[in-house]
C-alpha cells in the first residue's frame, strides 16, 4: 500500500455528493464511518431513510422491520423505472461498428406498455416467467420492464451461453414466454443462432411463444411456437402508457444463476422492493449518481450487473448499452464510445483494465473525458497496479471505485464513498445498511487480518428464495451453516479490512473456497494474480492447490503474450515477483505455460475446474464453462507428477 491516498475528492465534490446532503438529513456532520455504523445500529431508520431519498413510489407503510422488511408496503420496479417521461434519451446503443440506436425516456415508457399489451395477451400473469436469451440492447430492457409490470418475472442469459446451458437455467424456470436472438456478433463475426434456438424451444414444451429478434436461417426455420418481434407487435393496440401492478415489496422480480460448476446452477429468487431499495442505494449513495448522468458498464444481460446498470432509470440517468467484444476488432471502442456519448459514469471488469494496460490504450491522451466523474471496477479483485494504470493512462481526477458483491445478493457488500478518499488496492468502504465482518474459522471478528466475509445482519436484498427450494434448505445450507448457531451470512470471499482511523477498507483475497494451505499456512489466489500480471509477457494466470506428498503445493498456470515462451528466466523473474511482493509462502512450486484457461460463461476464470481437472476428478458441470474443452490441457499433465 502506498503511504497515503492516491485520489481524494475536492471539498466542493464532496460537499455537493449525493451521499452529504444524505447525511445532512439524518446524521449531519457524519462521515462514511460514522454514517455506516448509524446504518448498521438502526436499520429500521436507514432503509426507510433510503425509501425517501430515492423517492421510491410505493403504497403502504415503509416502516423496515427485519428480517420481514416492508412487509406493509406494495410497489412495482417497473413503473419506478419509469418515472420520467422526458424526451431526452434513457438508452442509448452501442456495439463493436458504433453507435445503433437512441430512445427517449417517453418513447421507452411507450415501447414498454406495447409489450406489456402483447404478453398479456399471452396470457402471463403475476409469478409467470418471462425469459430473455438476448443481447445487451434496448429490446432486452423493454422486455424485462415490460414482464415486471405484469407482475411475472423476468429471467435472462446471453447468446454466448450454449444450449445446455441455457437449459440448465431456463429448464428449471421454465418460461411461459422466451424472448431470443437468432443472429449475434461478437469480435468481428456474425454468428448464426438459429438451430441453437430451435433445439432450445424444441426442449422447452412448457413455453407459449417464442419471440425471436433477428431472421432465422434455414436451419433454424422451424423454430416451434414462434413468432418474429415485429409480428408479434403488429396490430397491438395498446395504450400510450404502461399501468403498473402494486405487489407486495418482496414480490419475485427476478431469477438469477450461479455459475454451476459445482453441479445444477441454482436459480436465486430476488424480490422487487429489496432489489430496487439496494441499486437506489448503491447508486445514488455510493456511485453519486444523478438525473441526467450517463452510466455505462461494460456487462451482458446473463451477469448480475446488466440488473444492477438498468436501475440507474430509476434515478433518470442515461443508461448506455454495449454488445459485443469490447478489445476486437477495434481495442479501443468503448473509450471512442464514452467520449461520444459524454459517459460521466464507466463501469467495467477489474480483467479489462489490466487487458488494456497491456495493450498500451492511453485514453488520458486520445480521447476527451472530460464528462467521465467515475469508473467502477468488480468482477474480480483489482491489482493495485490497476489503480496506478487508472489514474496514469485514463483520468487523473477521477473517482475509481472498486466495488464487489455478488449474483448471491444482486448488489454489493463493498462500494465506493464519493466523499472519501481513494486508497491503492482497497475497495473503499463497506455498504451502508450491511453489516459486513472479517471473521476467523472460529468466528471471531477480524481487523487487518485475513478471513471470511460475513454480513451479521439481514438486509432487504437478500435472496427471497432459490428455485424448486420448497423448505429453504438448500438456501440456508448455501449462506448460513459455516458457522453452525451464529445466523450469519457468509459469502464465501477471503478479504481483510484495513483501519484508516475510524474508516475502514477492504482487500480481496479471493474466494475463500479457492484460498491455497501449502504448510498450513492460507493464502488468498488473488495476492498471487497480482504480483503475476505484473508482468507485461503474462496476459491472465490461475493458481490452485496440488495435493501433493501429504501436504499442498502451489501450481500456476500463466496465458502468455504470443510469441513469449516461457523460459527459466521468465520463471525466475515471476517467483522473484511473488516473493518480494507478497511473501515466500506464496511462491508457486510449479509454474507452467497454458494455451488457454477456463472460464465461466460470465467470464471468470474456474480455479475449482482446474483443480478438479489435475486431480483427475469430474467437474460437477462442465457445461457451466465457457470453453469447457481447455480441460484436457490439464489432465495428466506430466509436469505435475514428479
């Protein structure tokens, strides 16, 4: 860590964020520490104080009592969404040959109530499920906004996911209406998706109506129970407005995946009001977000964060879209994007921008960023060397804030302060409302210590069930038996907390499930990763934990630049990295070059696959991985045997 901050908002930033004129109302004076502990010391006044601020439109009373919060209350996400009605844009949309299409708050408001006439046309009503295999663009929005004023909920993946994949997913949920994309591209190449979609439907008998986006090719002519999106639109008579079904604050809204690589991934249940309560918070507390901003995150509409950026309507922000490869063909299209369209708010993955430190992009000095006030990372931890690349290469007053959470709980348990300063490698603060610990194997809170992440308290965005759960138990067995007796959420991220006086932050380790015991002695992958991609020859690296001769041993796969070999002094060079920098427990017994590393559809990299793999072991689901074939590259490896 450096001895200080390396970014630290003006006084007049500060004053005028959204998070001051917060405190200003309920706590005056209070900084982000004194505020989190008022939020966490009484959650019956924090949330309905959020209610407030975010101006939620609601009916009932918004009294919080946990675990049962709002239980009095009855609201709708959609029409919270739509508030505005003004003719300025609400979507704006991008992919990898420019700028595609612009909507107005009024013309979304609209298209969405055409939609909403349509499906209930069909027949879906309050609990149905509506799904999308669907591309990041505004018809995916509609279509989501449109089922969540009917009540029915809305479930999606993108069209990189195979066909059992999606049919791990939507087979359980089992959609009374699939929304679908027969023509994608991504990297330069158009794919046809056709005979994938007509083998999903054709396993799909529940389904009503599959509408498709795009023309099916001829093999995918005969996709059943289908009908294009403009014939199903046409002839619709439907209002100029959408109406809005008032349901109860926990209502379904969504069914979210986890990855499955263990086994079946497990849908995950999340409520309307707990949904829409968390982003408002997150958004306008934490990420300073305001009417007439312009938010973008680098997402697809089969990750936790294309739910999280649509909410950003919610506050009449302009939500930016993008589909496609955001390095190929053009490396630089989303900086080209963000200028153009004046974002003000950039949100991407810790993984491309230490992608694009390696491939030199310099925004800082091609492009005009004026307008951008803030660029959000998650997805995986963020290399302290990122941060320095940030504030070198991109802005130099800029607000960087590393934020991390989870599909598990449709937010984040770790946020930025926009009053506060930026400290390299730390994400800058716990979220308000979550009481969020570091707690030893034995349960004992932890400070500048590594350990387990836990949140000791409910808060209104977690889970309201799983799917095909009817006792709960597979949702307690998931959260809450770590630590047997306790009643505490444990997510299962190795983190520690790092005390700034009364402030603290946080470091990610990794997950606790992928931390590494060579000797005894623990030790979280991403302090490995770090030190590694330091490197400019390694492009991305995986650690796991060989069982080897009664103890573990540290394996590291690295993904090498073209044309780099890896050589004994290229070895050399990468355990004097993790030595110096981390510490001699943390050096690899074995380092060996991959053509390629597995990874989940959503695009994390599989640490448990790996480790299965080189133990000969089955992976619980390999159609959970994006490239599930890289697999053989580790088994039998003979490096690992001697």
């Amino acid at each position: 860590m450096t001895e200080g901050p390396i970014w630290t908002p003006s006084p007049e930033r500060a004053a005028a964020a959204n998070l001051s004129r917060f405190a200003f109302h309920h706590l005056p004076g209070a900084d982000m520490a004194e505020l989190w502990r008022w939020s966490v010391e009484h959650p019956e006044k924090f949330w309905p104080a959020v209610w407030e601020f975010g101006e939620v439109i609601g009916e009932g009373s918004n009294a919080a009592t946990p675990p049962r919060w709002f239980s009095g209350a009855k609201l709708n996400y959609a029409e919270n969404l739509l508030r505005c009605r003004e003719d300025r844009p609400a979507l704006i949309a991008w992919n990898e040959q420019g700028r595609q299409s612009e909507l107005s708050f009024a013309d979304l408001a609209s298209q969405v109530a055409r939609y909403q006439t349509a499906l209930a046309a069909a027949g879906v009503v309050p609990g149905d499920r509506v799904a999308g295999f669907l591309p990041n663009v505004p018809e995916t929005v509609i279509a989501a906004l449109a089922a969540a004023s009917l009540g029915a909920i809305w479930t999606s993946v993108s069209p990189d996911f195979g066909e059992r994949a999606v049919l791990d997913r939507f087979g359980q949920t089992r959609p009374k209406v699939l929304f679908a994309v027969t023509q994608t591209r991504y990297a330069g190449k158009s794919i046809d998706l056709s005979a994938r979609v007509a083998s999903i439907a054709a396993a799909l008998p529940e389904t009503e109506r599959i509408v498709l986006l795009g023309k099916a090719s001829p093999e995918g002519e005969r996709i059943p129970r289908s009908t294009p999106l403009d014939a199903w639109l046409d002839g619709v008579e439907a209002p100029e407005e959408p109406t809005f079904l008032l349901l109860p604050f926990d209502h379904p809204l969504y069914v979210v995946y986890s990855s499955g690589t263990t086994g079946l991934p497990k849908g995950i249940v999340h409520g309307a009001g707990g949904t829409l309560l968390q982003h408002l918070k997150e958004l306008i507390l934490h990420t300073d977000l305001a009417t007439g901003d312009r938010i973008f995150y680098f997402t697809t509409c089969g990750w936790m964060m294309w739910n999280w950026l649509i909410s950003s309507l919610a506050v009449g922000a302009t939500v930016v879209l993008y589909d496609g490869a955001p390095l190929s063909p053009k490396k630089d299209i989303l900086w080209e994007m963000a200028e153009a369209e004046r974002i003000t708010i950039f949100g991407t993955s810790a993984k491309y921008l230490a992608l694009a430190e390696k491939e030199n992009l310099a925004p800082r000095e091609t492009r005009a960023l004026s307008s951008l006030r803030t660029i959000l990372s998650t997805g995986s931890p963020l290399a302290p060397e990122s941060y320095d690349y940030v504030y070198a290469k991109i802005k130099a007053d800029v607000h960087l804030a590393s934020i991390s959470g989870g599909t598990d709980i449709l937010s984040c348990f770790a946020l930025g302060d926009p009053t506060g300063p930026v400290w390299r490698g730390e994400l800058q603060c716990r979220g308000l409302g979550m009481a969020v610990e570091v707690w030893s194997p034995e349960g004992e809170s932890l400070i500048d210590e590594p350990g387990e992440l836990v949140c000791t308290q409910p808060f209104p965005s977690m889970p309201v069930a799983f799917w095909n759960d009817p006792d709960g138990a597979k949702y307690h067995a998931a959260y809450f038996e770590h630590f047997p007796g306790r009643n505490v959420w444990r997510h299962g991220d190795w983190v520690r907390l790092i005390q700034h006086g009364e402030h603290c932050g946080l470091i990610i380790a990794g997950r606790s499930d992928a931390t590494l015991n060579p000797g005894g002695v623990r030790i979280g992958t991403a302090e490995i990763y770090r030190q590694v991609e330091r490197l400019p020859e390694i492009l991305e690296s995986l650690a796991v934990g060989q069982e080897w001769q009664g103890d573990v041993r540290i394996v590291l796969f690295v993904r090498l630049r073209p044309g780099i070999e890896l050589d004994d002094a290229l070895i050399e060079r990468v355990r004097q990295e993790i030595r110096r920098h981390a510490s001699p427990h943390h050096v690899p017994k074995k380092i060996l070059a991959v053509p390629d590393l597995p990874r989940t559809i959503s695009g994390k990299l599989s640490e448990l696959a790996v480790h299965a793999a080189i133990h000969g072991r089955a992976l619980g689901n390999a159609d959970a991985l994006a490239n599930p074939a890289v697999l053989d590259v580790f088994r039998d490896l003979p490096e690992l045997s001697t």
